[in-house]
C-alpha cells in the first residue's frame, strides 16, 4: 500500500479506538531540540555511556555523570513540548487515550498536558538524596548543575544527588514497568512513536499488546526493528504524522 493508503487506514483505527495507548521513544522529543542519545550529536558520541552513565561509575565519581548531565539539563531546561506531544495530549482529552508509556526522560508529555505518564526510565527532573532520601522535583538541582554545582549536594545533609533517570546497571522501577504491563493488556490500540524498539524490555510491549488483542501503529522515521508486529509502518516526523492523524 502507499503512505497514503496507510495513514488513511491509521486514521481510521484511531477514529474507531476506544482505548488507545502510546510508547514514546526519543523521536517523538528531537523536535523539540533534544537530540536522541544515539544519534549524531547525540550524547554517547561525546560521552562514553560505560564511563559517564552506569550505576557503578556514578557511586564511583557522581561528578562524572552530573558533567554530563549539566549539558543534558542546558537542552531539556530549554525543550518545549512540540506538535507530537499535544497531539497525544489531545487523545487523552477527548478520553480516548489510556496512558502513555515513555522511554523519555524529558517531562515534555507531563508539559504537554498528559496525566498519565508512566515513566520506564524515570524523569531526568526529579532527583533525590543518595544519603538521606530527600527527593527534589523541578528545576532546581539542573539549574544548580548548570551553574557549575557538579556533583549537586543535598541541602538537608550534604549528601550527594542522583537524578531520578535510570542509569545502565540499574533496574527498571518496578511500579512503572508493572502499569506499563497492565496498559499493554487493556489497550485495543497501540501507537508506537518515535523508538526503532531495540532497547529492552521496553521494546517487547507491542509485541505484549497485540498478543492481547490490539492493533499496532508504528511511527517513526526510520520504521523499527519491530516493524512485523505493527498493522501499519508510517516513517516520517512524528511531530508532523500524529497532529495530522488526531486532527478530527
């Protein structure tokens, strides 16, 4: 079939959908200036992710991330929720969208004006205490980062600070990746945006929700490497497809 056939065929489902839900990766963000990690220009090719990124390098030397991180908060301090992100927002207001689940870090659907975001990787602006627990959520801590605080320190105890965003070595939280499990089993419509699916486990839930009966669209510019679960591949801006497949 041809795109076109596809997005009218895409739109329709939507249309007729009465539990959608969404697993959103990096490209439904770069848009809105955050370039996925991957990519060119991305974090991992200026920052070893083994070096800079893992549990075990963080309990090591915490300034070595918040280094890092101090260039991730100047782009997501920065980022605004683009077309994509409304769009979903949007679902979710006409009471046709069930939840979100996101591989993103970035709080761009929670300022899109989505409620239910379930967080497979945790939110880049929440961080909490290593010592003493103190959690801290907003701008805070990055702007601290930003203005040279690195590591961040806890003003309670001193302790040290770790953003709430998932380190490799460190497992999934598991609340999120239980809901995340339970949406998969009640939706009758999966839109997969803006991930190629090659990280796990996240990458396996279209394959969870079709295996409970839904439909699956994948969105993305390059297609994935799931494409054979989806009923529909549409490759392009994601920023541009789904404002386009919502609009009523």
């Amino acid at each position: 079939m041809t795109f076109e056939e596809d997005f009218l065929r895409a739109k329709e489902m939507i249309e007729r959908a009465e539990k959608i839900c969404a697993l959103t990766g990096a490209g439904i963000s770069v848009d809105s200036g955050i370039p996925d990690f991957r990519s060119e220009g991305g974090l991992w090719r200026r920052y070893d992710p083994l070096e800079y990124a893992t549990y075990e390098s963080f309990l090591e030397d915490p300034s070595k991330f918040w280094t890092m991180g101090r260039e991730l908060a100047r782009v997501i301090l920065d980022a605004k929720p683009n077309d994509a992100h409304l769009a979903l927002a949007e679902l979710e207001r006409r009471g046709k969208l069930i939840g979100i689940i996101t591989q993103n870090i970035d709080n761009l659907h929670q300022a899109a004006g989505s409620k239910k975001v379930i967080e497979l990787h945790g939110n880049y602006l929440r961080a909490y205490c290593m010592k003493c627990g103190k959690v801290y959520v907003g701008e805070e801590v990055h702007r601290r980062v930003v203005n040279g605080e690195i590591p961040p320190h806890c003003d309670a105890c001193g302790g040290v600070l770790k953003s709430e965003s998932i380190l490799f070595g460190e497992p999934l939280p598991e609340k999120a990746m239980s809901e995340a499990i339970e949406l998969c089993r009640k939706t009758d419509l999966m839109l997969v945006v803006g991930t190629s699916l090659t990280v796990y486990p996240a990458a396996y839930l279209p394959q969870l929700a079709k295996d409970h009966g839904a439909k699956v669209i994948i969105i993305n510019l390059h297609g994935g490497n799931r494409d054979g679960v989806a009923d529909i591949v549409l490759e392009g801006r994601a920023s541009v497809i789904l404002p386009q497949l919502v609009d009523s």
